[in-house]
C-alpha cells in the first residue's frame, strides 16, 4: 500500500514540477530590470525594445518607453505633419525640419502626449509631487515651480484640482536650435481649481465652478539622446 501511495505521490509530484517549468516560462521573471511603462510621447502602435545599455529611468508614472536606435526608426508619414500644421506653412517646414534630424517624430503623438504631460504636471504642481515635476520639467521650469510649491507649503496651503478637460492642443511653433528640438503647444483646458489656507477656507479660486486655462508650454529635447523624454522648458500663461 505505501509503495502505491509512493508511485502516485511521484506522479502528481512530476507534474506540478512540469506546470511550474510551463507557467514560468510563459509568464517569465521579475529581474528589476524590467521597462517603466511607456512615456507620454511615444508612439502609441509600438513600443520599441530600450537599447542595451540604457538604464536612465528619468521618467513619470507618466511613464516612458525606450528608443529604438535612429537606423531602425520606422520613418514618419509625411501626413502626420500635414494633420498638425498647414502644408507649406512656416510651422509646417519646421516640423519637418525635426523630422529630418529625428526619423522616429510623429506630430500627431507629440500632440496627444503633449496633452497627457499637461493633465500630469498641472495635477503633480497642484498635489506638490515634486518627483513627477523633476522628471518632466527642465531646470529652470523645475525651480520655478518647486519655489511655489515651497511658498504654498509655507503659508499652509493646500491646492486641489480637478481636470475636467482639454478644448484644445495646438502646436504653435517648432524649431530645431543646435541639435534640440523645440515645439510649442498651446493648451486650452477646462479645470476646477481651488487653494485653501490651514482652516481649509478657501483663499483662491472656486470649488465647484469650472474655469478656462490657456497656458503656451515648450517643450525640447536632444534629437541625437538616447532619452525619449521631452521636457517643459518653458510655460506662459494666456489670460
């Protein structure tokens, strides 16, 4: 009886060995080396494997995805530039321009990851998530904004925002100066904002209405990095 008992229990034991082997090989390993998801200007068709070697986790929760080398870069449709700028108009010929230096440029992904990094770092400045801000701003947007994050914390202050949406992403400038690529989207968004002082009364703005934001935002990057990331350079708010 116990040998019979043996033979079964080597049985079972050899195919839970084997269904482990299978789910793992299927499932693969966490190694902590595994990509960020995607960042917000990628394309949104593929996501490219990161070139080996390529360790910079610059990046949000708006997450980042890594480049495949130029060479390999599938060229941009020429319509794409069409869709965002007129042809034969100067925004056009400098939207291409960045094509030239950048085979792997799209303007129509640019556009819509221009407007999640919008959405993202309204609500990381407004949540004071300076972690968000650093990977996504340049260092002198970066120091501005920490600065008034600092002031708010200061005084006891506290920011709530609510994004109730986007009428508009327009790319309104483009140029390409000594390798970075430059682009300019204006943003026109619907939000609810309101900034309450330490008794939590409000001292700015309005719980429940909703107000229109235009802000003019640049962002650039290094057309030959092997970082994807854009970075805010520079904001202008349009009353």
């Amino acid at each position: 009886m116990n040998g019979f008992l043996d033979v079964y229990s080597l049985v079972f034991l050899l195919v839970a060995v084997a269904i482990f082997w299978k789910l793992r090989s299927v499932l693969g390993r966490r190694t902590g080396n595994e990509r960020p998801p995607t960042d917000p200007f990628a394309r949104r068709e593929e996501r490219p494997a990161a070139p080996a070697g390529d360790t910079n986790d610059n990046v949000v929760a708006l997450p980042r995805s890594g480049r495949a080398p130029a060479a390999k870069a599938e060229p941009v449709q020429p319509g794409s530039v069409d869709q965002v700028a007129p042809a034969g108009s100067a925004l056009n010929t400098a939207l291409r321009t960045i094509v030239s230096a950048d085979r792997s440029f799209d303007a129509r992904h640019f556009v819509e990851g221009a407007r999640s990094a919008y959405e993202i770092i309204v609500g990381a400045f407004a949540s004071g998530d300076r972690d968000t801000l650093k990977a996504l701003l340049g260092p002198d947007v970066y120091e501005g904004f920490n600065a008034a994050i600092a002031e708010r914390e200061q005084r006891g202050e506290t920011v709530e925002t609510t994004f109730v949406g986007m009428d508009k992403a327009d790319i309104v400038e483009a140029a390409l100066k000594s390798g970075q690529a430059q682009i300019t989207v204006r943003f026109v968004s619907q939000l609810i904002s309101v900034t309450r002082n330490k008794a939590g009364a409000v001292v700015e703005g309005d719980p429940v209405k909703v107000g229109e934001v235009t802000d003019v935002w640049t962002f650039a990057r290094e057309v030959k990095s092997r970082d994807p990331n854009w970075r805010l350079i520079a904001t202008e708010a349009d009353s």
